[in-house]
C-alpha cells in the first residue's frame, strides 16, 4: 500500500514538473547556452554594469537577431528566456520611469516572443524566470542556504538585489513539503482517507509556518531603499502601469503594443495551490486578477492549481463530518496562511508603502515614484493584498454544524 501511494505521489510530481525537495524551484538550472547565443548571455551577465552606464540599449541596437532554433531542451528554453527577459527590463527601463522605451526592438522581441511560446510563458519576465530559474549554488556540495546561493542574472541594487530574489527563491523551497502535503490531500479525498487528509493538512500548515520564518529573512538581507528606489521598477511589467499606459509594442511580432504584468507574488504557484486546497474564494477584483497571473506561471504549475480549483471542496467535505480533529486540521492551516498573508502585508508597508511615502531618493534617475501605490503586477497593492487575506480568514470554519448524538449513532 506505501509503495502504491509513494508511486502515485511520483507520478504526480512529475506530472506537474515538481521537485519533492524544491518544490516549483527548476532544479539545477542551466548557466550556458549554445555558443551561438553568446551575446544574449553577455548581456545579461553585465546587466548591472550596462545599465548603470547608460549603454545597453546601445548594444542592443547592435544585436544580431538570433533564431531560437537550436535551443534543444526545457532548461536550455528557461535560460534563453531568462536572460531574454533580464535584457528586456533593463532595456524599456534604462533611463527610469522618466524615459522608458517604448518599442522593444526585433533582435530582442522576436526571438524572446519565440521561446516564450515554446515554453508557454508570456514574453516579459516572470516570478517563475527571476524567482524559480535564476539561482546557482557558490560551492554545488554544499546547502541551500544564503550564504551559498547566487543569481545568474542581476540587477542594479547591489545585495539588496541579490537578497530580495535569494530569499524569495527560499520562501518557494520552504513550500515544497506543503505542495506533497496538499497533493496527498487531493488523493486522500478521493477514497476518502480521513487520516491521509489530516495528514496531508499538517504539511500544509508547517509549510506556510517555515515560509513566514523564511520570509523574515528579507530583512536581513534587503534594504527598503535600495529595492523601492533601485530594484523595483526593473521587475515592472507594462499593463496598468502608469509609466507605460499603452504597453509596448514587439517590434517584428506585434503592430500594436502588448499589455504585460510584471513579476509579482500573486504568480507563486505555491500560494495559489494552497488557496485552491483550503477553497479560499476570492473577492471579483482579486480573483480575477490571481486567475490573470496564472497565464504567468509554467504550464504544467499552471495545471497544478487548477487541478486542486477542480476537486471537490475541502471545506464543504470537512463540514459534512462530525468530529473536530478533521476541522481543528484544516483551521490550523487557514490560521497559518492568514499569518503568512499578514506578514506579506507588513513587509511590503516597510519596503513599497513608507520609502514611497518618504519620496526616498534613488541613484536611477528617480525610478520608482510612480509605482507608490501600485504593484509590480499592475495590481492595487495594499488593497489587493489586504482582499486576498480577508478572503483567506473567512475560509475559516467558526462553528460546526450541529449534530445530535443519535444522528452520530
């Protein structure tokens, strides 16, 4: 029987392109492509030292455009549209938010329009590029942890940079045994399992506790200043952004602009799958937005959360049941995704809402002022954070029905 469950649990972790230990993370991604694409990977190698110089647009205007065809596999695909992406945001963001580009131009935007549909991602760069794929260990036998974690690509803001992507890439680690919890959950349901179901609910919980802990990491490792002046205009995305209210246009793919989110939380598979599981119902702004973002995350992630939307409820299952071991379960993992939404919320008042506030000086330019109350995906972003936690608190089961004692019998 362990062995049926282990292989089903296998099964579906490579259905879903998930790794046990890293969860969404894409295992030991790639740093090389073919010699062919050297120039894309020159480029956003020295991203930082280029922007800050003011000539990578420049350069860009000197690329080669590069076809995509000898790009061979997944990991291979992820670089190309990693580094494709990293270019792209330093380009349209060069000269801050008083001068962005507004056409991309072909040698950039045809090839990364290219990869993008063969992995089935959106052209721009994704929390799955930046977040999931961009990370390497400084010495491969050791742990993953801070101190040995490296970016492949940056941007300008120093370790603050590095600190933001790194902590976030181990926030999404922390959610790997919560995504085997809420997997085994999805299974128990359909036999259904009690025992599996709890089970599978307390790796949930203790999940989204380490991804709290995880997160308060940020702080160690972030400055406020250099992430709302520096960093965060480069992870903005060109729809319902100010700075770029008509989008942008693809040179060579497109011939009217294209409206894209930028990277965003709201695109962690994780926090959506969790969601799904607990039955959380999202308010209509909030859940169309959280659907819209789904289009951001690979394919197979993708999948993964509708898989869990799809089900039957959770909530309604556990609400049929007498007895509290079932629902004291299930209230302790919404307990905890309440926490870790709240936690969310008063990070980004300390590193969006007060430097904002404070009209902090920036050494790019003043890049980062028009995004004061706006999100790096176009959302509202204290308003949709502080929806997205009130419709986690009322997944909250208060009282129980009432069952008689001859109705148990």
């Amino acid at each position: 029987m362990e062995t049926n469950s282990r292989e089903a649990l296998q099964a579906d972790f490579d259905a879903f392109d998930i790794s046990e230990e890293l969860g969404f993370l894409l295992e030991v991604p790639l740093t090389h492509l073919p010699d062919y694409y050297r120039v894309w990977l020159d480029l956003a190698s020295n991203l930082t030292q280029l922007i800050e110089s003011r000539k990578l647009r420049d350069l860009v205007h000197k690329m080669p455009v590069l076809s995509p065809h000898l790009l061979s596999n997944h990991r291979e695909l992820r670089l190309a549209h990693l580094a494709l992406g990293f270019i792209s945001m330093g380009y349209v963001w060069q000269e801050g938010q008083h001068a962005p580009a507004q056409i991309l131009p072909k040698a950039l935007a045809w090839p990364f329009w290219m990869v993008s549909r063969r992995l089935g991602l959106p052209p721009i760069l994704t929390y799955a590029d930046s977040v999931l794929a961009n990370w390497k260990l400084r010495d491969p036998t050791g742990d993953m942890e801070v101190q040995n974690l490296d970016l492949i690509f940056s941007f300008p803001g120093g370790e603050s940079c590095r600190g933001f992507f790194i902590v976030s890439l181990l926030v999404e680690m922390a959610a790997s045994s919560g995504i085997t919890g809420a997997l085994e959950v999805m299974r128990a349901m359909k036999m259904p399992d009690l025992v599996g179901i709890q089970r599978g609910l307390i790796k949930v919980t203790q999940s989204l506790k380490k991804m709290k802990e995880t997160f308060k990491l940020m702080h160690n490792h972030v400055e406020p200043a250099a992430f709302h002046g520096t960093l965060r205009i480069f992870v903005s995305g060109w729809r319902d952004n100010p700075m770029l209210p008509r989008g942008l246009l693809y040179e060579g793919v497109s011939n009217e602009p294209v409206l894209l989110s930028g990277g965003s939380a709201a695109q962690s598979s994780a926090i959506q799958c969790f969601d799904a599981l607990l039955c959380v119902q999202h308010e209509y702004e909030t859940g169309a937005f959280l659907t819209r973002m789904r289009d951001y995350m690979p394919p197979a992630h993708r999948q993964l959360t509708e898989a869990l939307s799809l089900c039957p409820p959770l909530r309604d299952f556990i609400l049929s049941r007498p007895g509290g071991d079932l629902c004291q379960a299930y209230n302790s993992c919404v307990a905890a995704l309440v926490d870790l939404r709240n936690y969310h919320l008063n990070a980004v008042a300390k590193y969006v809402v007060v430097p904002g506030s404070r009209s902090v000086g920036c050494p790019l330019r003043g890049v980062g002022t028009a995004l004061n109350a706006t999100g790096t995906g176009g959302s509202n972003v204290m308003g949709f954070l502080k929806s997205a936690r009130n419709a986690a608190q009322k997944a909250m089961i208060l009282e129980r029905p009432s069952v008689s004692r001859e109705a148990e019998t």
